[in-house]
C-alpha cells in the first residue's frame, strides 16, 4: 500500500508512536510518506522509505492568522494526487484529522482518499475538552474513515466525551530490541522518570517521592527529559538539598543504557492515555510505579504497581519495597519485559493497522 502519515513532529508519544509505525510498515514492503511540518523526532533521516515531505508555512504579515493547518491540508492534497495514495493516517484528530478532511475535499471523488485517525490523548482529553473547540474536534473524528484509540480507557472517555463512532482499540507498542534488560549487575538503587516534563506529568510528584525515599535509603533519582516544568522542579530539586542525588540528562535521542541500570520507574501522571514513557522503561525490565489514570493501568498490569493520583506515600511506600526486596523486584521486572513483549508486540499491531487501512480501501466506492 501507500501511506502517507501526519503526525506532530516534537518530542512526543503520538510522533515517536508514527514514526515507529512508518519504519515498520516500510520495513514490510509499503511505500510510506511522512507529511508534516518537521521532521519527526527519531526520523531517520538517510532512509528512502519512510520519506519525508515538508509543508511550507509561509507567513504572510498583513494576516495575523496562522495557516499551518491550510499548509497541511493542500501538502496532504498534493502527495495523495502525485503518489496515488491508498490511506492517509493522521495522528490526533485536531489539527491532522481536520486537515485530512479539507485534502479530501480538494481530491474530490476523482481520486478517493481514505483517512484513517489515531487518537492520542491530548486532543480528547485536552483539546476536545475545549468547549470552543469540541465541535470540530467531532466533527474531524466523524468524518474519518476509521478511527483508532491507543488504549480502551481513551476509546471509552472519547465515546463518553466526544462521539458514538466506532473506535478501534489498537495499543501502542515499542522497539524491545532496543529497549532491552542489560545484565542484571548493572542494576542500581536508581529510580528513572522520563518525560516532557508538562505539569500533567506531576514531576513535581516525583520529586516529592524521591524525597521521601531518600530520607530512608541510599539511592538516586535520574530525570531524562525536557520542558516548561524543568526549571521549576530543578529550584525544588535544590530547596529540598537534594541536589547531589538527582541528576538532570534533558532530552536523550536513546536512553535505554540508563534504563538498563534503573530498578524503578516512576510515572505518576495526572492524565495519561496509554503511557509510552512507562512501557520503554517496563521493555527494559524496569518495574514501574505509577497512578490510576487513562490507560496506565491497562499498560503496567503486573509489571509494577499503581497507586492513587497524588498519593506521595503510597508511591514511596512501593518504590521502597522494590529496591528493598530483590526477589520482588526482578518478579516485577520480569513481569515488565514479558508484557512490553508479549502484550504489545511491534508486528501484531502493526498487522491490525494494516488491517483497518485493508478494511477502508475496500469500503472505496
Ligand atoms: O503526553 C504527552 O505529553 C505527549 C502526548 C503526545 O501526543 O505525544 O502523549 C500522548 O500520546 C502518547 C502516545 O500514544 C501516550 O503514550 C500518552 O499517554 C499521551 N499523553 C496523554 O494522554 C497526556
């Protein structure tokens, strides 16, 4: 088939999830074609499938409005025609699956595109929350061909919050060759949370955790990561004295050496549709704490533990018990691994992808 994929290019679940999906759809024999506006984060740059094609956004002084959307729209247009595409598949309903419905209406019936949308999480539970903004939000869904959700929690809250359609539940999945456990010597009393550091990733919490671990047992706290919280946390990082144990890496392309030397995982968001972050660190036999909200629970099953949101001592309670009991942190561990590779595994989902695109292309007039 060919594909062409919309995704947000920056550090990000939704762009790293596509662009896993483009590599590996290429690596079976389809022609896929990424348009966006930059080159996605961990885009590989020198491979000719998956190819990249940039949408111009000119700026036009007398307007004030930005046209990145119209951009994309008659960029997806314009690849769809030349390449004679099967599928477009948009990741986030706004802004990708809006502009996939105006390249449509360019193409006219002459050339039937099929638009397949994957929702994320932040344009359900952020963007399509916005009253302003909720009924384009529908409207974008609705007019999809299919419709995908990384996890049941998020199909659910999207049934509830925005429309009725009928949604696939297809979860995300990551490289386990590359997220990989090390030997277990390298195993140290270091806890691991990455992120982009937005408030909704409450690393504030874990700050707060770590403090309380630390004033028991030896160990360290590694952040990976970056965004608008990271100076904030860095100034409470220091009134809390806890400079010397925490270590700030910012952004990493790859980190998995550092995941191969943590023994927990702390992910305590306030809002998390799937948990991508959690599940490299689980491929990596990292157990995991992390709270009750959207589809962790659905991601970290017995691979950790999952306590209520904001709840500091629960969580230093089961990171204590983790570096504390060997045995029960390689059970959690071992737990970890087998479910990044059994429960999400790459070539099953990229397998019921292929199928949906198969499923929409046959229901082409
Ligand atoms: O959570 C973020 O900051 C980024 C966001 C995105 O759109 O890239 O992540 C969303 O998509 C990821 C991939 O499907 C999920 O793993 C994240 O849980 C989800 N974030 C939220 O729901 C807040």
């Amino acid at each position: 088939m060919k594909i062409g994929i919309s995704c947000y290019a920056s550090v990000g679940g939704s762009g790293i999830v596509a662009t896993e999906i483009g590599n590996a759809l290429a690596a079976r024999g389809h022609r896929v074609f990424f348009i966006c506006a930059e080159r996605p984060f961990r885009f590989d740059a020198s491979a000719k499938n998956p190819s990249f094609e940039r949408v111009a956004v000119n700026g036009y002084p007398p307007l004030q409005q930005d046209l990145s959307v119209l951009s994309l729209a008659a960029k997806m247009a314009e690849v769809a025609a030349r390449e004679a595409l099967d599928v477009l598949h948009v990741h986030y309903a706004v802004p990708h699956a809006t502009a996939a419905f105006l390249a449509k209406q360019i193409l006219g019936s002459a050339a039937p595109l099929k638009v397949v949308t994957t929702l994320h999480g932040t344009d359900i539970t952020l963007v399509g929350a916005d009253p302003v903004l909720l009924p384009i939000t529908r409207f974008s869904i609705e007019a999809s061909d299919a419709v995908t959700a990384v996890s049941r929690s998020l199909a659910e809250e999207t049934k509830r919050t925005i429309s009725d359609v009928p949604i696939d539940v297809i979860a995300n999945f990551v490289d386990t060759a590359r997220y990989a456990p090390g030997p277990a010597s390298l195993r140290q009393p270091m806890i691991v949370h990455h992120s982009n550091f937005r408030a909704l990733k409450r690393v504030d919490d874990v700050v707060r955790v770590f403090a309380a671990v630390r004033a028991q047992r030896e160990c360290e706290l590694v952040l990976i990561g970056d965004g608008p919280e990271r100076l904030a946390i860095e100034a409470m990082v220091g009134a809390l004295g806890l400079t010397a144990s925490v270590r700030f890496l910012g952004e990493r392309l790859d980190f998995a050496d550092v995941l191969q030397r943590a023994s927990v995982g702390l992910f305590p968001s306030a809002l998390e549709s799937f948990g991508l972050a959690a599940l490299e660190a689980m491929s990596a036999g990292v157990p995991i704490v992390a709270t009750r909200v959207g589809g962790l629970p659905e991601v970290v099953g017995d691979g950790g533990v999952i306590c209520d949101l904001g709840d500091v001592g629960a969580m230093a309670t089961a990171v204590m018990h983790m570096l504390d009991d060997a045995a029960y942190r390689e059970g959690l561990a071992a737990q970890a691994r087998r479910i990044a590779v059994e429960v999400f595994p790459r070539e099953r989902i990229i397998g019921e992808y292929e199928a949906i695109y198969r499923r929409v292309i046959r229901a082409c007039p």
